[in-house]
C-alpha cells in the first residue's frame, strides 16, 4: 500500500512521520555507510525535510512503514543542486518545471534482508509505481534520484537503478549517486513487476495514524 504524506501535514500524522524517520535511522545504522554520530535525530532529519516535500510511504498490509521516499521541486532547493552539485566535480545541477528530485529512499532492511525480500520488493515496486504515476500528474517528464549506496544497491539488484548522471561522490561521509529516469511506460514497467497486486491502493491517512501499533 502507498501513502501520500504532504510535509506541511506531517504534525498531523506523527505515528507515520516517527516510524519514517526510524526507518531512516534504523537504515543508517545497518548500513554503517555515516560517520560516527551521524545516526542521531538531527541528522536523520535534514535541511531539505524542513522545505515540506512530498513523502511517497509503503505500508506493510500491517500498515507500518516499510519504505518511503521524499519528492522535491527542482526549481527549489535540492539536495543535488544544493548539496552535491558543489562537491561533484561536474558541477552538474538540474533546475527545470518538469523534473523532480527523489531523494531520501529508504527499506525497511533492518532484519535479514533474504527473508525479508518479498516485503522489501513489493516497497520498492510500489514506491516506483506512485513515483512515476504523481510524476505524470504533474506533467513532469523526468525524475532525478538522489540515493546513498544502500539504496543504489538495493534498485541495482532489482533492475532499477535509472541511468547513471555522474560518477558516485561523497556527501557527510556517504556514498551518494545519481539517477534519472524518464516519466511513463518503461519506468512503469521497471517497477510493475515488483510491485505486484494492490500496487499504489489508495489508504486512509486519518485511519491509519489511529491504528494502534502492530508488527510488520
């Protein structure tokens, strides 16, 4: 299941805000790919969740946050244009109407991942779906991945990493790559057969931040 969640709402719905960043942390720490005393609250969160993007949630049938990604203008402030383009020694920014940054992709990956494979394909696929569905009804015709290398191994073993922008680069003791995918059918078709059925079945916000805590 996919969930919409506005930034500007995110005090509205602080079950599924705290379990997001906990999954972001929970993810750092597995991956010990941040400097020491990088995977605290303040970290977690970044400038660019204070700008109100629009976060794109899979929920386990649970209802648990399983993966979540976060979208941004790029005709604002972005984390490749205002934190990588400096450190990239292509300088390579991206400023148009029609192309988004995603960025922030983080799976629920704290467990062993081979027994968790299903759940995690299903989040990727499903994330993918909704990405490229609010990208077409938005007229964009791009999108530009912003991922660390965790997330860049997890797309890439799955066939859907986009096409590669610049040689990888590091960002606050990360490794950090870049992505472009094109809007529409082939960008559908990566992520559909991940997905599977029920890919991007609308839920309710309200009835979800009242649900008490399950397991995943």
């Amino acid at each position: 299941m996919i969930a919409l969640l506005p930034g500007e709402s995110r005090a509205l719905f602080p079950r599924l805000t705290d379990e997001m960043y906990d999954l972001r942390q929970s993810a750092a720490r597995t991956r010990f790919d941040r400097p020491p005393g990088a995977v605290n609250r303040l970290a977690i969160v970044d400038y660019f969740d204070s700008l109100d993007p629009l976060y794109v949630l899979a929920l386990s049938n649970a209802e648990r946050v399983v993966g979540a990604l976060r979208l941004l203008p790029t005709t604002g402030l972005t984390m490749l244009n205002d934190a990588f383009a400096a450190r990239s020694p292509q300088r390579l920014r991206i400023e148009s109407p029609l192309i988004w940054e995603a960025s922030r992709l983080t799976l629920d990956v704290s467990e062993d991942c081979q027994r968790r494979r299903q759940i995690i394909d299903r989040a990727v696929g499903e994330i993918g779906v909704a990405l490229n569905e609010i990208a077409k009804n938005a007229a964009l015709t791009h999108v530009v991945g912003v991922f660390d290398g965790g997330a860049h191994r997890l797309l890439s073993l799955r066939g859907c990493a986009g096409e590669a922008l610049a040689p990888p680069t590091s960002l606050d003791g990360a490794e950090i790559y870049l992505a472009l995918y094109e809007v529409g059918r082939a960008m559908d078709a990566q992520f559909l057969r991940l997905a599977g059925e029920g890919a991007c079945r609308p839920v309710n916000l309200d009835s979800l931040e009242s649900a008490r805590c399950r397991g995943r």
